[in-house]
C-alpha cells in the first residue's frame, strides 16, 4: 500500500506533538507534516500529493478556514478534518459550503481521533 500523506496544521506544539504521535503507530503506512505557519502549509498542499488536510478551527485564528477554503481550490477532492474547541455547530454553514469535511471537538480523545483519521484515509485497523 503506498503511504498516505497527511498536513497537520495547529498553533499549539503540545496539541500537534501529541497528535502526531498517537499517529506513529501507523507510520509504515502514513507521512504527517504538521506546522503552525499557514504559508507553511499552503506551498506543501500546492507541491506535494496531500491525502488528509487536519486543521485546527477558531473564529479568533481563521487561519485553519482559509486553508481549508485554499485546499479546496487546490484539491477539490480532499478529505479534512477539522478540531475545534467551540463546537462542530459553530462550523455548519462552512462546512457545507465546503463539503466532505469532518469535524471533532476539543478536547479530544485520542482513540477518536486515530479512528477518524484512519476512516478519512480509508485505512481500517
């Protein structure tokens, strides 16, 4: 199976370490880059094959919709997940608009988390 490339974005390092590493079990099978600079990110989903966009939401950083709505225009296919710590209903008109969009809130537990990023990569444990 070829490796799944995943782009993590979140502006806190303790949630993204921990988040990549709850991953790390299914490495043979998954690449993740994860960073909190949305330039970052932008250049790796308009240069690189990009599986899983997993952002990080707010309406104080709206960092993580704007690349959301770029991914889109880039990749109108890709799958994304977004974690939110006001509630996914905050997000419905977005995420309609947007379509094929899964969102989970904070906090959050890890088991969930692996099992939805799994199910976006159609990999089944």
């Amino acid at each position: 199976m070829d490796s799944k490339n995943i782009i993590l974005f979140e502006r806190h390092d303790g949630v993204r370490f921990v988040l990549e590493r709850s991953m790390l079990k299914y490495k043979d099978n998954i690449e993740i880059y994860s960073s909190h600079w949305k330039n970052d990110i932008k250049r790796r989903i308009e240069n690189q094959n990009v599986d899983l966009l997993i952002t990080e939401l707010s309406k104080i950083n709206p960092d993580g919709l704007e690349l959301s709505c770029f991914a889109r225009k880039i990749a109108p296919g890709l799958k994304i997940i977004w974690i939110t710590v006001l509630g996914c209903d905050v997000f419905n008109e977005q995420k309609e608009r947007l379509g094929n969009i899964n969102c989970m809130e904070k906090p959050l537990e890890i088991k969930n988390f692996r099992k939805n990023v799994l199910q976006a990569l159609e990999i089944y444990q």
